[in-house]
C-alpha cells in the first residue's frame, strides 16, 4: 500500500483526531491571518500618512517686543530651506483691506455704521494649500485652485462671500489701500484680483456681536505673494521685503520634525530674543497615535499566537504520535522505513493544515475588515490629541480643536501575506510532526510492539 493510501485512509477513519487538528489550526490560522493583515494594513497606513501629512514649523517675528531688529524674509527661508528633511514652505503675510465691490458678512463695526465694516483680512501665501488653515482641515477648498508661487492678482475667497456677492471662479474683484505705513495717508490705490477657489469656512467658535468684520472666518480672502509683496511697497512700508506672518516649513517624514527644527535653533545669525520657533505636529501625531498601536498589538498578538501555536501543535502530534507508537511498529516489520512512516504522517497533517488554511483564509477574508475596523476604531478612542509644542515661547499656531475625521480604516487579506503565512504555518506543522515523531525514531520494532501492551 502506498503512503499516500495509508495517510488518506488514517485521517478518513481516525475522524475524532482529524477534525480536533482541524479545529485547532484553523483557530490558529484565522487569528494569524487575520493579526498579520491588520498589522500590514496600520503599517501601510502609518506610511502613507508620513507621506501626505508632514509636520510643520513656523518662524514668526516676536511682536510682543518693542523693536524688532530681524525679520522672516527670503533670506532667512532661503536659508532654512538647505537644511535637509525640509520639503518645502509658506511664506505668509496679513493685510487688511476694503473691499471695493464685495459686501463682507456684517459684524462689529457695521453695527456701529463705521466704514471699516468693509475691512477684510488679506492673507498672502506662497502655496495656500499648505496654510494652516486649509493645512489642519480648519478651511476645505471646494471650487478651482490653490495659489501657487508662480500666481499673481490671484485670490481664494469663501462660500459665503462668493454666495453673498454672486462671484464665482474666473471673475474678479478689487481691494482698496487708504492707508499707508504709521497710519499715514496715501492716494487711494485699487489692486483687483482674479478668483481662483473658494472655501468652505466651516463653522467658527468664539464669534459675538462684539467681533470684527475682518476676524470672521467667511470674510478672509487669501491671496498670491506676489500680490502680497505688492501691496507692502505700495503702502510705504519699510519691512516690504518681509513676512509679517512669518513662514511655515513643512518636512518630509514628520518623525523627524524635533532634529530639524533643533538645527534651526543652531543656525548661525538667528536671534531668538526676536524670532520664535513653534513646532505643531499634531495633525500628524493624533492620527499616528492609533495606527502605531495597532501595528505594537498586531505584532505582539502575531508573535503569541506563533508562540502559543508551536507549543500547542507539538503537544497535541506528541500525543497523536504516542497513540501511534504500536501501528508504528507493525509498519517497521513489514519493512517500512521510518523515513517513509515520517513522510505519512507529514502528509497527513499536512493535508489537514491545507484544509484548516483554506477554512481560516475564507473566515479571515470575510471578518478581517470588520475586526480591524472595530480594533482602529478602540485605539483612536483610547488615544489624546497631540498639542503645539513650542520651542520658544508664544501660541500663535493655528490649533485645531476637532481633526478631521480619519479615512476609512479598510483591511485586506493580501494574497501574498496569505500565502506567506500559510507557508509558515505548514513549515511549523512539518517541524511539530518531525519532533513528535522523534519518539518513533528511537525505537525499534520490536520495542516498539511491545511498549503498547
């Protein structure tokens, strides 16, 4: 009788046997599996959010000092920008301007029928994209473009400017300046823009009848640096060349946002007696958070069910085996080989394994996503929101109080990952197989029919 006979007919008449190894293995597989896709899943997430969502640095001049004797302009970005890690920047300003031909939401001053109701706030940029506010999700664009750098007279307005005043993508408005630098006067300049996005504001906290037109989220109007740069020198002022607003530096792998910012610190010629540094990473750190928890969980839960498995397999072959010692026996005296009884008993579990595998990659496949889900969805809950941390004293950063929401935390049962775990799964039975059958190798025939009775 062929060994493929003998293992066939083994696992068809010892059913109690087969069906106790098959439910055993294919628990085992199906928390494998399933722990090993989860953790490959976070994994793929935590890069895929290193790389979309970097952390961020601002230098803003110290305004709270009397002088201020350096300020952020492109010498100082140009220098920052060689250090390495650091991906790109924004550089920001703040104007405030009437509006010439758009009515503003109305607020304090329209109350009090004063003319700076028509007052906005100008916010030049490098990139809009990357201002904190459409950064930290706190603005959404939902028609047209960000500003890039190339761009001039160009400008982003909100939802509820665009609503108010019937101005879409593609027409243009214009902003007056009255007032020079010091409060002097200056002969009434008109500077138009061109739009090319609107945002959506979303809803501000804090806001009261005491509040200005120009500090309402749907009276802000970004506009291009060029057009920024423009507006300084038009209105006399001596520090044109300079970022009111400071900079933001964006890195490429947010892990190393504290190294980088600590060189800044050290360059030479930065006097932070007048500059502040303020690190924000916490757009980053609250959605890592989770998905790093769920990478040291999956792992360790890999690794004890790898553990808990090999020990539990090799007792439950070491008392198969003992069951088998006088068949063992019977088959040696008709010559058998043990190496061709070692390869029976292979086979046999072998196949079983082969068939919990394919039990534990259905069940797996069907409730991965689900678990994973629910387990993403208990790490971010247990999880606190990073603060701003802060290098040199202030809080000017943007802080946003509600992140958005997490995408869709979807497991897949890969293929690969499958295959990859079922291979080891099928190397751990054949070792389990071979050192239970150990107790079969060290005996002889005789022995062996004997050992039984």
């Amino acid at each position: 009788m062929s060994v493929y006979r003998r293992a066939f007919l083994y696992i068809v008449r010892k059913k109690g046997k087969t069906v106790l190894l098959l439910l055993t293995l294919t628990i085992l597989m199906v928390l494998l599996l399933m722990g090993t896709a989860i953790h490959r899943t976070a994994g793929k997430a935590s890069a895929k959010l290193r790389e979309e969502l970097g952390g961020y640095f601002k230098i803003i001049p110290d305004y709270q000092k009397m002088t201020i004797h350096q300020q952020v302009d492109q010498a100082l970005v140009d220098r920052v920008m060689e250090i390495e890690g650091i991906k790109m920047y924004n550089a920001m300003d703040v104007h405030y301007l009437m509006t010439g031909d758009l009515n503003l939401t109305p607020g304090r001053f329209a109350r009090e029928g004063d003319e700076k109701a028509q007052t906005a706030r100008f916010l030049g940029n490098t990139s809009s994209g990357f201002h904190e506010y459409f950064y930290l999700n706190i603005f959404t664009l939902i028609e047209g473009r960000h500003l890039a750098a190339a761009d001039r007279n160009k400008a982003l307005i909100s939802k509820t400017m665009a609503e108010e005043n019937g101005v879409g993508i593609g027409d243009t408005f214009y902003a007056r300046m009255t007032e020079g630098a010091s409060g002097s006067s200056v002969p009434e300049t008109e500077i138009s823009f061109e739009v090319t996005g609107i945002f959506d504001e979303g809803m501000q906290t804090g806001v009261n009848e005491y509040t200005a037109e120009c500090d309402l989220f749907s009276n802000f109007i970004f506009i291009d640096s060029t057009s920024s740069q423009m507006i300084k020198e038009q209105l006399g002022r001596t520090d044109h060349t300079a970022f009111r607003g400071g900079a933001a530096f964006f890195v490429k792998d947010p892990r190393d946002l504290e190294e980088i910012a600590a060189s800044v610190e050290a360059l030479d010629g930065m006097d932070w007696e007048q500059l502040k540094l303020i690190v924000n990473n916490s757009a980053y750190e609250s959605r890592i958070e989770p998905l790093k928890r769920l990478e040291s969980m999956t792992l360790l839960l890999a690794g004890l069910i790898a553990g808990i498995g090999a020990v539990l397999i090799s007792l439950l072959l070491a008392l198969w085996e003992r069951d088998r010692i006088h068949e063992s026996g019977v088959l040696m005296s008709f010559g058998i080989s043990k190496g061709n009884i070692l390869w029976q008993h292979l086979l046999e579990c072998s196949a079983v394994f082969l068939l919990a595998f394919c039990l534990a990659a259905a069940i797996s496949y069907l409730a991965a996503g689900r678990i994973g889900e629910q387990l993403h969805e208990r790490t971010a809950s247990a999880g606190e929101e990073k603060q701003v941390q802060e290098y040199k004293g202030g809080a000017d950063a943007v802080l946003l109080e509600t992140l958005e929401e997490e995408e869709a935390f979807v497991v897949h049962l890969e293929p690969m990952t499958a295959a990859l775990s079922g291979l080891s799964g099928l190397v751990l039975t054949g070792i389990c197989v071979s050192i239970a059958f150990c107790l079969v190798v060290r005996r002889g025939p005789r022995e062996l029919l004997t050992i039984m009775e």
